[in-house]
C-alpha cells in the first residue's frame, strides 16, 4: 500500500517532529566541536546571515523581533484559550492536533535560533582566540587595574559637561555605532556588520525583570532599555552590539563592549565603560580583599560614587517577584548555552580585562 504523506494529519506532523528533532540533534553534534563551529559558523554563515539581515532590518526604526515576541505571545494566549475551549468541548483530536503544531513552532524556533545567531555560544572562548588565555591573576594585579580604572573614571566623570549629561538618546546610540564602526576598522576581531541598536518597545517591563537592554537572536537586534541613568546607557549599546559582532556568552560581550569605548573620544561612552569597569572589578575585589576593597573605595570620586548610588536605587525601585523570576530564568537559559556559571559569568569579564592589561604590563 503506498503511503501518501499529507502534513496535516497527525501521523504526518509526527514525521515533521522527528525530522525536526534529528536536525536538532546533528546541530547539538555540531555544537561539540568549537573550531569546527568557529570555521564554518561564527567566520562562515553568521557573517552571510549578518550582512543580509542587519542592513534590511536597520530599515525599520523601531525594533522589529520586539513586535514579533509581541505577536507569539499574543498567539499563544489566543491558542491556550482555544485549548481550554476545545478540552471542554471534547475535542481530542484538534487537541493533539495542536500540541503537535507547538511542539513543531518550539523546534522550529530552536533551529532558527542557533542558525540565526545561537551557535556563536559554542565558538572557541574570546580569551582562546584574542590570546588572552591566562585562567588566573594575582590579588595585586587586581588592585593595581581597579586603581588604574578608579583614575580613569574620576577624571572621565569629573570631564564631562552639562550637555554630556543631557544628551537625549539617540545621540548617545550614534555615538555607540560610530564607536563600533570604528572598532570593526581597527580590530579584525571585532567585526561587525551594520551594527545598529533600538530603543526597545518592551522598556517598561525590562524595568521590572532588571534587564538594562538585550540582543534578539531571531532578529539580530540589540535593543536598549532607555529609561535607565543616562550614564548606563553608552556602556550597555556597546554591550549589546558586541552580540552583533558573534561574541555570545555575557563576559566576552561587556569585554569587547569595552574595547569598543576605549576606541572612541567620546567622554561620555569613555567614561560608561570605565565605570561599569570600576564597578566589575571592586565587586570582585571585595570577594578577594576586603581591606584593599575599603582602601580603593576611599579613592572613588564623589561624582562617581553617587553615579553608582543612583544607577542601584533605580533598580531598586523595580525590584520584586518578577526581577527574581526572570533571573532564575536567564540563568538557567544562560546555563543551558555553554555559560555553566550562569549569570555570573556577567562578572568574568574581569578576567578578561586583567589578561588583556597583563598583555601591556601593567
């Protein structure tokens, strides 16, 4: 007897499931093999995928995946609705019908996920391929790049002007984007692609669940929570335009956010990075030294610190149940996509910094 396949019946979505689940599985197969992946994916498709997304997408002013996160999230309301309907009717058959169409959306989505942009989680380390790979540093080292980074934060912050703290958002993202820009001239290993980044259309609710900006993986945008301390904001747009570039795990992509400042004038964005900077590395001293911790403290200029002291009481005041859950939640995302230290791989960007200020011997 020959067997017709007709996608819409449930042995047929069935086949699609399985198919789909194989190409899940030789992905993941791939995924255990970093230089494989940094050949063929991160220097291979992504820029393919990157220089045809990034341009068409830059079109629109506002960001697009946040509209499309929108849209799933009101079908999935419209279709549990019309599940609880359908099992209160007793109609079984539509029922697994459509659990079947959501397992396949969900795999569908994976795979879209890693091919856009997903697999440059599993690349070989930015400190394997910027040769920075020393896994430690001395206490002393520490403290001499957190005196040398308190430096240059007070007298960034002490530089700027009245119209450096005014600067409405769009002028800070074009300053960011230059700064790529130039970056991805300068260093090879910081290429990125029309680099752009958007206000994001969920800003309220990021305010809630801590998020101070995000990169879209569907999308290939970097947005930006605009309502935080303006001083926040420089720092972050690199931080996420860093993802554009293919550097995944949060560490990497707050280093190279970084680079890019330290490559621009801008007194602004300079002194974004030096205090997310200063702030990285005291949080980590504290762990280390907490007597070195209280002498550097003491150095940190008034500015600075009420900068910090502002930047924690904004959070603050969102802070609640939702902050807490979403924190669980990334972290088990982050966890699930080669960062086991989970959020607090955000922290390992100090090692970063004191391999790369060990390179020029300080």
């Amino acid at each position: 007897m020959h067997y017709r396949f007709n996608k819409n019946t449930l042995q047929g979505r069935i086949i699609i499931i399985l198919a789909l689940a194989l190409a899940i599985y030789l992905l993941m197969l791939f995924a255990d093999h970093p230089q494989a992946v940094e050949r063929y994916y991160s220097k291979g498709l992504y820029p393919a995928v990157s220089w045809v997304m990034h341009p068409v997408l830059n079109i629109f002013p506002f960001s697009v995946g946040d509209v499309l996160y929108i849209l799933v999230i009101g079908y999935l309301l419209f279709s549990f609705g019309r599940f609880i309907f359908r099992l209160v009717k007793g109609q079984f058959k539509r029922i697994a019908l459509a659990l079947t169409t959501l397992v396949i959306g969900l795999q569908v989505a994976i795979l879209a996920f890693y091919i856009f942009w997903g697999m440059n989680y599993f690349r070989p380390s930015a400190g394997e391929r910027l040769n920075l790979r020393d896994t430690t540093y001395t206490t002393a080292h520490l403290v001499n790049v957190t005196c040398m980074l308190i430096d240059s934060a007070n007298a960034t912050r002490a530089s700027l002007t009245a119209a450096d703290s005014t600067q409405d958002t769009d002028a800070i993202y074009k300053t960011a984007i230059n700064a790529v820009k130039k970056t991805s001239t300068n260093l090879p290993d910081f290429r990125a692609y029309s680099p752009r980044i958007k206000s994001s259309l969920l800003t309220p609710l990021l305010n809630y669940v801590g998020t101070s900006g995000y990169f879209n993986p569907f999308t290939g945008e970097a947005q930006l929570n605009y309502q935080m301390p303006y001083f926040s904001r420089p720092m972050v747009a690199c931080h996420e335009m860093s993802h554009q570039m293919g550097y995944g795990p949060e560490d990497e992509a707050s280093f190279a956010g970084y680079m890019v400042a330290l490559q621009s004038k801008d007194r602004l964005l300079r002194y974004s990075a030096f205090n997310n900077a200063v702030n990285e590395c005291m949080r980590t001293l504290r762990g280390r030294d907490t007597i070195a911790f209280k002498q550097l403290r003491k150095t940190i200029s008034p500015q600075v610190r009420h900068d910090f002291y502002r930047e924690r009481l904004y959070w603050f005041s969102f802070h609640g149940e939702a902050t807490m859950i979403s924190g669980y939640m990334y972290d088990d995302y982050l966890k699930m996509n080669n960062q086991p230290e989970g959020l607090r791989s955000y922290n390992q960007m100090v090692l970063l910094l004191m391999n790369w200020y060990k390179e020029r011997q300080l």
